[in-house]
C-alpha cells in the first residue's frame, strides 16, 4: 500500500475520531479506511488506535506518530507543490476559510474572478468564525474580520478597514425610543456578538478615541447572521460590517443608529501557516487579495445612500 496514503487517512481518524468522518472525507468506504490503518499497524508493529463501539482513541504510539507524521505530509505537499510550480502555472485545490456573510457577499465574487485568471485552480470554502485550526481544518489560508488578532501562530497581513454600524428595527426604535448617545445603550437591549465582543463592552469612534460602554440583552451569539435577524426581528440593537446591512438599511427594514458616532471598524486579515515555501496557488490568490484590497469598494459610501433613501 502507498505509505503516505495510510499516514493521511490514520491522521484523519486520529483527528476527527472516527472512522465514518475519515471515509466520508476521502470519498472511500468506511472498511477502505479501516484496511489502511490496519497496514500501517502491521508495518509498524504497534496499535495506533484504540477502538470501542462508542468511540476511538490514540495509544501512546498513535499519539508519537500523529506528532511526526503530520509535519511529513505537510512537508510532502509542500515537495510536490514546488516540482509543479518549477514546470507548470498554479494549479490545484485552495483550501479557504471565511466568516459566512463574507463568504457570500464579497469572496464568492472574488473566487469566480481568480477561477476565471487561474482556470487549472480550484477553491474550497470553507466557514471559519474565526476559531477554526488550520491546520486540523486543513486549510490554506483563512479571512479573519476583527478590531485586531491574538492568535500568533499564523502570518497574517491585514489588508482593509471594514466599518461598522449601529441599527435597530424601525418597531425597536418606536417600541423603546431612539439612543442619542452611547452610554444611553446601557439602558438598551443589545445584542452581543460572542467573538467580537466577548466581554460585551461595545466601542465607538476611531482607536485612540474610543467610547466605550456595557452592554447587554436578550440575545448573545457567534453569528452575526443571527443577531441581525434578530434585529430585524424588532429584539434590540446591534453592530454589524456595513456590508452586511446596507440593503437592508435602504429598505427600511433597519434603522442607523447614532450615525455621527459609528462603532469602531474592523480589519480584514488574511491568515496562513507559517511555512517556508508557500504553494505557488497560494501565494497567487494572497497576492490578488492584495490587489482587491488597493481598490476596495466604498462600504461608508453605501451605508450613507442607504441611509439618504430612507429619509
């Protein structure tokens, strides 16, 4: 059997403990996985997993050569994308994280023009509320949107500004009055973003000038796509990237709130693994971020005509 095969598919059950997750991810049948494990025990000599019928864990030498194994076949990877970049242009799969509304919104569009410059390049998003592993995840690069990151453990280049805004339902505002300034938000059911917020203190103005207050409400949550349908559900106030609510701020459906002093913004940061010899697929959609980002669309400006059309 091929060696490295039998070292990818016993990483992936190492990982994810599970046989059926390991099969599904390789498109093999479930006793296809179990067979490779299998050969890599007999060659080496040693139980790698542990099995009962309710789950399947590492012996000692499972866990010693999960350690040395997955640096090998990130290595591997890392000889075969520099012999095909030496002879041919990029080609191959593009593993991508992304928050999911900026999924939707702005990297789709992106993807489709660099598959049309890149056509031998193929992308797979994947959703990343800005805690996944990518390395366990198996991705190539990840977009974080945040006022800043912690996590050191990966390059990452900022590459824009993303501003935010306040709104509420125009039933919220009618229900419970309208803030006119930040601390009176205190005093307002707020719906607070776990990741962004975490210790619910919502900030305004520009780093350096900040207001900040605390907040709270009837609803906390990962998702922005749920705390803005709960804002439209008339359920209280929240921050969102204006690329999220711009059209629903022309439509009515939303109000801006305390337009003349706007949450801070965030940054849009492209993540990666700290690798010497980064694929040249890679490192070709890094470099057209980067030429997105030196153009980028005017987010303030479509908050503001959205903003106008309902005056």
């Amino acid at each position: 059997m091929d060696r490295l095969r039998c070292l990818e598919i016993f990483a992936e059950v190492a990982r994810g403990g599970s046989f059926s997750a390991a099969a599904q991810r390789f498109a093999i049948s479930r006793s296809a996985v179990s067979k490779h494990v299998a050969w890599l025990e007999h060659a080496l000599g040693a139980q790698l997993l542990a099995r009962t019928t309710k789950e399947v864990g590492l012996t000692d030498a499972g866990h010693l050569l999960l350690e040395s194994g997955v640096p090998l076949l990130e290595r591997y990877e890392e000889i075969q994308a520099e012999v095909r970049d030496a002879v041919s242009t990029p080609r191959g799969v593009i593993r991508i994280g992304t928050p999911p509304s900026f999924g939707v919104h702005h990297l789709l569009p992106l993807v489709l023009q660099f598959t049309e410059r890149h056509p031998d390049i193929q992308i797979a998003i994947e959703t990343d509320d800005g805690r996944a592993s990518l390395v366990a995840e198996r991705l190539d690069l990840s977009l974080r949107i945040a006022p800043a990151l912690d996590d050191a453990s990966y390059i990452a280049q900022s590459l824009l500004r993303v501003p935010q805004v306040l709104v509420a339902s125009p039933d919220y505002l009618q229900r419970v009055g309208t803030p006119r300034t930040v601390s009176e938000l205190a005093r307002h059911d707020c719906l607070v973003h776990t990741l962004k917020s975490p210790t619910a203190f919502w900030r305004f103005g520009e780093p350096g000038h900040e207001t900040t207050v605390r907040v709270g409400g009837p609803l906390r949550a990962s998702l922005g796509e749920a705390l803005m349908h709960a804002a439209l559900a008339g359920r209280g106030l929240s921050i969102h990237p204006t690329y999220m609510v711009a059209g629903h701020l022309a439509a009515g459906r939303l109000v801006s709130v305390l337009g003349e002093t706007p949450p801070t913004g965030l940054d849009i940061y492209v993540i990666y693994p700290a690798r010497n010899n980064l694929p040249r697929r890679v490192r070709a959609f890094i470099d057209f971020l980067r030429e997105w980002a030196a153009t980028p669309p005017d987010w303030s400006a479509s908050v503001a005509a959205a903003q106008n059309d309902t005056r």
